[in-house]
C-alpha cells in the first residue's frame, strides 16, 4: 500500500489539490454527501431485507437503489483519493487510514457474501439476514474511521 500512496502523492492529481484553493473543500463536500447518500441507499437495502424475508418482494427496489449506492461509493473512493493526494505518503502510518481501508475490505467481501446467500433463493437465509447486520457496521466503521484519520 505504501508505493501506491507515494505514486498518488507524486501524481498529477496530487500537484493540482496543492495548487488550487477550493477544490478540497469541494470535494470534502462532496465526499461527505456521497456517504450520506451510499449509507442511506445501503441501510434502505439492507431494512428491506431484514424486514420481509421474501427475496423477491425486494428484488425490485434493490434493483433501483443499487445503482445509486455504486454511484455513490465511486464518488466517495475518488474524492477520498483526491482529497489525500497532496500528503498521501503520510497516510501508510496513519492506523484510522488503515482501519479504514480494513473496514471498507471487509464490507466489500461482506457484499460479495451477501450476493451469495441470497443468489437464486427465495427466502434470506440466517447466515444473509447477519450479513446484512455486519454490513452496516462495517460502513460505519469505515466512516468513522475517516473521519478519525484527522486526529491520529
């Protein structure tokens, strides 16, 4: 992870967040609000779910609140990038950066589970419905692990 953090600090976008005034607090804007809306889309997933077991009763709302989470979560990966580029090297020792990568991690495999147990299946099975519970948790670790990283 480090000599990926030190090309980002050495990259083009690096030199640019340096240069100009406004660009980090926009994106820090805009990174703050991509949480929001992909915490909000994940948690409106996940209550439908935990709330009728019935798979296909939900396949439709996930269907069009999925995209908005992906959306949402791409933003806040390239925001986050951005925003850390200019003193991205910094961040190898940084421990909430790295919980915060673990987190993400494991929410991200914790999906690919989730994906799994509910597959062709009608109903949510017990191992899918405590996925669904470690999913919000994890995103919120890695939330709040970002926003500690300014303070250790």
């Amino acid at each position: 992870m480090d000599s990926i953090l030190i090309a980002l600090q050495a990259s083009d976008l690096a030199t640019l967040m340096r240069q100009s005034t406004f660009l980090t607090p926009f994106l820090s804007v805009l990174h703050l609000l991509a949480t929001l809306g992909f915490f909000a889309a994940v948690a409106a997933m996940n209550a439908r779910l935990l709330s009728n077991p019935v798979i296909d009763e939900a396949r439709d709302l996930l269907g069009r609140i999925r995209p908005i989470a992906i959306t949402c979560f791409l933003t806040q990966i390239s925001t986050g990038l951005a925003i850390i580029a200019p003193d991205a090297a910094s961040f190898a020792q940084n421990q909430m950066f790295r919980l915060k990568v673990i987190a993400i991690a494991l929410a991200l495999a914790n999906i690919l589970m989730v994906e799994i147990s509910i597959g062709t299946s009608e109903r949510i099975s017990g191992a899918a419905r405590a996925a669904l519970i470690i999913s919000l948790g994890t995103w919120i670790a890695a939330a709040t692990a970002g926003q500690l990283m300014a303070f250790f």
